[in-house]
C-alpha cells in the first residue's frame, strides 16, 4: 500500500500497578499503521484493552512502553507547546454521549470552550458562527445551541460530542466505542454521518468498537485485539471473507446474517471458558485456554506476528510453517 502513514504505533504497551505484586496489562506490545484518509477499526471483547489503546494513542494515559509517532511526531515526548498544536490535529469521541457533556453547559459553551482553549475566534461574533456550522454539519441546527444535552436524545448527544471534536478542525479522530450507547435504528445514522464527515473533510479514524458487523460499514481495514494483544490485521473485506485466528472466527460466527437459509445452515462457533484475567495472562498464546485449536507449543511459546497473504497479519502458531511442520496438531491438547 503506497499510502502515506498518519499514525505508527510501534510496541505499545500500558499497564496499571495494582498495588505491589499486581500488574495489569492493559495493552501488551501492540504494533499497527494507520493511513491517511482512512478508517482503522480496532475490535475485541469487553475487557481487550482497545478502549486503553486509543486512550493511550491520544495521550490521556501514559505509556509503558512503545512509541505513538503522529505525523512524524513522538506523541509521548512532546514539550508542553507542542502539545497544544497536536491537541488541535487529534480529537476524541466518547462512548457516553451524556457522561461525556458537561450538564451544566449549553451546546453552545460545549462546542465552543476547545476553541476558547487554543485561542481561536477572538471576535464572539466568529466563534458563534462556527459553532452553528459544526451543528449544522452534524445535522442539528442553530436553535440547539442554548439547550443543554438533557433536552436531547441520546444520537442528538453523540452528535454534539462529534460536532466539539471538529471544532479545531482535526486530522485526526479516536472514536472509542461511539455507537454502543446509542439504540440500533441510531447507530447506523451516526456511522453515515462519520463516513459523510469524513469524506467531506478529509479526515482519518480509528473507530473502536465490538460490533464487528458495524465496524466493517466503517472501516477500510481492522486490527482485532484479545486481552492487550494484536491477534490478526487486514483490510475490512479480506477480514470477513477470509479471517484466519480463531478468535477472529470466533466473533464473526456470533453475528447473525439476515438471510435465514444462511443463518441455520452456518456452524456457530461457540468459545470455552471465561476471558482470562489481563492480570494474570496465560502463558504464550493468550488466547489458548479458549481456542479450540489450541496445541502443546501454544503454552509454551507466543505467536510471532506474521504476514500470511498480502496485507493480512496474524499471530497464531497454526500458520507458522517451523512449527506446523511434521506436526499432528488435530491430537495434541492445549497446556492448561
């Protein structure tokens, strides 16, 4: 792909100390691209770590380890100038589009305080303007701007956080998890109006999210996570036609397809067990204890983050040929 590279984040690892022996790995070396113009989509379980990934791309955690470069920048590393013009460049998009407003606030002081922040709009006059273009554009209108996000509906509140992350005119927006809060009619509606904004303004996502039917209406290609790892990557059509972890299998047999000869005559693959702790991971792949294909070595060693087909990545020993070869693996038994 001869794209140019917005976003890199090289071995990105976030853990949280639990006291002294504990420690939570959030995120556990994470390595992807991101294009620009396009939309990246990260899906996973509850608990994967996605949602820390994005907070930790944006700079509201701390890394442990790794490197987040943002158009040739090390976000991590920025004076506290610096910080200001790539708050600008990069914005944010919350799950909860009510806990996420200040309730005390009108639309308009919600959408105008970033501007207020970075020293934009001195004439008031200018600063209103803009606000009522950003409604507008993420189809409200003038007159929401002196209510406040109780009078709206959950879809309209979402709306008004999209509308204060344009403010500054990004490049760039984390929308973590945008669409799970909202009722399944709404979804779509918002979906449409990031793919709309996008196009109309050149921007680029990554989109989080565990509805994998919804995230390939989005996304050009997607990155699925189990517990702080990266398992597989490729583009968005190549992922359902071909997905290669069991994992990734897994996910994609639990959506339902709307055509019921289809949908009775598909096997559905059901997971065992319960998700392990990100405090205590297993041993090598972390993915074994519940993978039905689950071998001897998968204990023992983690999967090496390889390139099966042209642009499709996956960590799993089933398609590492050292290992496979020689190997009856349909007989071996995972090291619990």
């Amino acid at each position: 792909m001869n794209q140019q590279v917005l976003l890199e984040v090289k071995h990105l690892k976030k853990y949280f100390q639990l006291g002294k022996q504990e420690t939570l790995k959030a995120v556990d070396d994470v390595s992807f691209q991101i294009f620009k113009g396009e939309t990246f989509g990260i899906v996973g379980e509850s608990g994967c770590g996605k949602s820390t990934a994005g907070r930790t791309i944006i700079g509201l955690y701390d890394r442990t380890e790794g490197e987040v470069i943002f158009d040739g920048k090390n976000v991590h590393t920025l004076k506290e100038k610096e910080k200001y013009a790539f708050y600008r460049q990069m914005q944010m998009i919350f799950q909860d589009p009510y806990a996420s407003l200040n309730p005390r606030s009108t639309v308009m002081e919600i959408i105008s305080e970033p501007m207020e922040v970075h020293g934009l709009y001195r004439k008031k006059q200018e600063k209103v303007q803009r606000v009522y273009e950003l409604l507008e554009d993420v189809g409200l209108n003038r007159d929401h701007a002196n209510r406040y996000p109780h009078e709206f509906s959950g879809g309209q509140r979402q709306r008004i956080g999209i509308a204060r992350a344009l403010a500054l005119d990004p490049k760039f927006i984390i929308a973590d998890e945008p669409i799970s809060a909202l009722d399944v009619s709404v979804q779509a509606q918002v979906v449409n109006l990031l793919k709309r904004l996008q196009k109309e303004k050149g921007l680029t996502f990554l989109f989080i999210a565990h509805d994998l039917s919804m995230v390939k209406q989005i996304s050009d290609r997607i990155g699925v996570m189990y517990l702080g790892n990266l398992v597989e990557l490729t583009t968005s059509s190549q992922l359902y036609k071909r997905p290669l972890h069991p994992y990734t299998q897994a996910l994609l047999s639990a959506n339902p397809i709307p055509d019921p000869d289809v949908e009775d005559s598909r096997e559905r693959i059901i997971l065992k067990g319960e998700l392990p702790s990100p405090i205590n991971p297993p041993s090598g792949c972390v993915f074994r204890t519940r993978c039905p294909h689950a071998m001897e070595v998968c204990g023992q060693k983690k999967p090496i983050w390889q390139e099966e087909d042209a642009h499709h990545f996956v960590a799993c020993h089933l398609y590492n040929k050292e290992i496979m070869a020689g190997k009856d693996y349909s007989q071996t038994a995972a090291s619990k």
